[in-house]
C-alpha cells in the first residue's frame, strides 16, 4: 500500500488520500473497544494517514478525548503528522437526545475553546459547524472561525453538509478548504449541484459514509440485529425491504469485486477515490482489522470498463430509504 496525498481545496492543507473519521469509536454504532480504538488511530498514523475527523457532540466529547489520548500516546513524529478536522454545533441533552444546532459567534468560540481542552493541541487544522444553523447566517458563523483563525486557534474554514447556495455565500466571506458531506454509490446526491460548485471554487470534499455507515461494506448480514444504541436500528436504509434490496446491491457489487480479487468494502472506497483527486474519502474504521481492509482500496486500480459496471450494478438513486430518519433529513438539503 503507497498512501498518496491530495489538498484540501486551493486554501487548505495537503492530507492523506484517505482521512480517518472517528465517530464510530464513541458514538451511534453500538458499543466499542476503547483500546482497539486508540492502536487503530495509531495503526492509521502509522500507515500515513494524516486527517483524523471528529466531532464536539460525539458521546458529548468522548470522542475528542479518545483522539487526544491517542495523539498524546503516539510517536513524536506521527503526532506531528497529525490534522484535526472538527464539527461543533450540534445541541444534546443529559440523555443524549438531539436540541438543534447553534452557529452565533459566541457560541463558535465557546465551542473551540472546550474541544482545545478535550482534544489536548494548541490549534484545530479545520473548523465547520456540523449542520445549517436555521437562525444564524453562515457569514456569522464563518466569520466567528475566521476570528479563530487570526488568532491561531483555527487554521482552516470548513463545512459540512450544506447546499450550493450556502457554499457560495460562506466562501465569499473567508476562504474555504473543503465540504465535508455523505458520498457513495449509494449516496450520490453532490453530483447535481454541489459537487459542480465546489469545483468551481476550488473547494474539496471530505466524503463521509463512503461504505453507507457498513451497508456496502459486504460485510453486513441480512439477520444482523442491531443494538438499541446503534444508529442504524432507526435508519430508513436498513429497515425491512428496504435492507433486503440494497443488501441485494450489494451482491452485484460483490460480484465485481471478486472478479478483481478485492473486497467489497475496497471496492467501494476505490470507487470514491475515482471520483477525483479533489475528493478524499474518511472511513469509519473502528478496528486494525477495517482500518487494513479499507487501505488496501489504494491499490485497487478501476479502469473505465470497471466504473461501468460498477455503476450499472449500483445505479445513481438505485438505494431504497433516505440516509436519515426524517427528523434529521429536514436539517440537510439544498440550503
């Protein structure tokens, strides 16, 4: 395996060509390992990669600390190596339910100053708020990260999971590295209108949910029952029929793959890494085991006749269910 690099947008920092996000080591997919989950951090540093993706809100901060432990633990010169991407925003309650989102610039601030503390570094190398604060204008919340930035707490402006007419009006108020939104075979939704105008900004693309939360990773089993605590009991994509017919893309997929000699899951990733160099895929290993398996997707080399079979066994809009349970949809979308 070579890990290559690409650049987040014209204005960010160049990163690993596959970035790491975390949340799966704290949050949403059932209970983890708190060891294996720090060896894979240091498995990921190890192997070159340098984007380690977070969130403030995931397990209320768990998360962050976990990444702190891992970096604190590391080499010297890996921890170096190391870029922090992280979300903020997101409202929760004792109980773990959700409260909306806030974006004022007070709160921005606030919010930076705890994930310093949790995550134990001196400056965080991409900022963005997790969703679309409805009551705040994104040149509010932008211009309270670009604050950071001059004060060297912040090094570059992020977003997350917006439309093309937010884009273009945060990266009119400060220069953006990159979106981070869903992006997969399965979640194709970018290429429309978001993905044309991030390009034309120069703005890359942080592709979560590469594998659909494990779904089109050939390694999810049609019996599989999932803890009450695992996202994915309450997601449309894995209900009933819909499960039993994305599950059955999965097998076309399989089939490819095996033709090549590579797993599903590599596939998969390899097929989002075609999409180009301005796009670098996070994937949600929470074990050395994934982490390896999802590494390997660097070495699979997918020609023109491959990508055609590909998206004729997996077509544009080919999923049943939408990624989030309606709630969380009415957050997402064109704005």
């Amino acid at each position: 395996m070579t890990m290559q690099t690409r650049t987040l947008g014209t204005t960010g920092p160049q990163v690993s060509a596959l970035g790491l996000g975390c949340m799966g080591m704290s949050a949403l997919y059932g209970d983890a390992d708190r060891t294996e989950s720090i060896a894979t951090v240091h498995a990921a540093l190890e192997a070159g990669v340098t984007l380690l993706d977070t969130g403030d809100f995931y397990a209320m901060g768990h998360n962050e600390m976990l990444i702190g432990e891992a970096l604190r633990t590391a080499p010297a010169a890996l921890r170096e190596q190391a870029l922090v991407s992280v979300k903020f925003g997101a409202l929760r309650d004792p109980a773990g339910g959700w409260s909306g989102y806030d974006g004022r610039p007070a709160a921005v601030k606030n919010f930076a100053a705890y994930s310093l503390q949790r995550l134990g570094v001196d400056h965080i190398d991409v900022y963005r708020i997790a969703r679309l604060d409805p009551d705040v204008p994104i040149e509010e919340t932008v211009g309270a990260i670009s604050e950071l930035i001059e004060k060297g707490y912040v090094r570059h402006v992020g977003l997350s999971e917006v439309g093309a007419e937010t884009i273009r009006r945060a990266a009119a108020t400060a220069p953006v590295s990159d979106l981070q939104i869903e992006y997969s075979l399965i979640s194709r939704g970018i290429e429309e209108s978001v993905l044309p105008t991030t390009r034309e900004l120069g703005i890359s693309i942080t592709a979560y949910g590469v594998l659909s939360r494990g779904l089109i990773s050939g390694h999810f089993a049609r019996d599989r029952r999932l803890a009450a605590n695992d996202f994915r009991s309450m997601s449309p994509r894995f209900q009933g029929e819909n499960l039993r017919h994305n599950l059955d893309l999965v097998e076309a997929l399989r089939k490819i793959a095996e033709r090549k000699g590579v797993s599903v899951a590599q596939i998969a990733i390899a097929w989002v890494l075609s999409r180009g160099d301005d796009i670098v895929p996070l994937v949600g290993a929470r074990t050395r085991e994934r982490l390896t398996e999802s590494l390997g997707a660097l070495d699979v080399t997918l020609e023109e006749a491959d990508l055609t079979e590909i998206e004729r066994a997996v077509p544009a809009d080919a999923a049943a269910g939408d990624r989030y349970p309606a709630a969380q949809m009415a957050h997402l979308g064109s704005r």
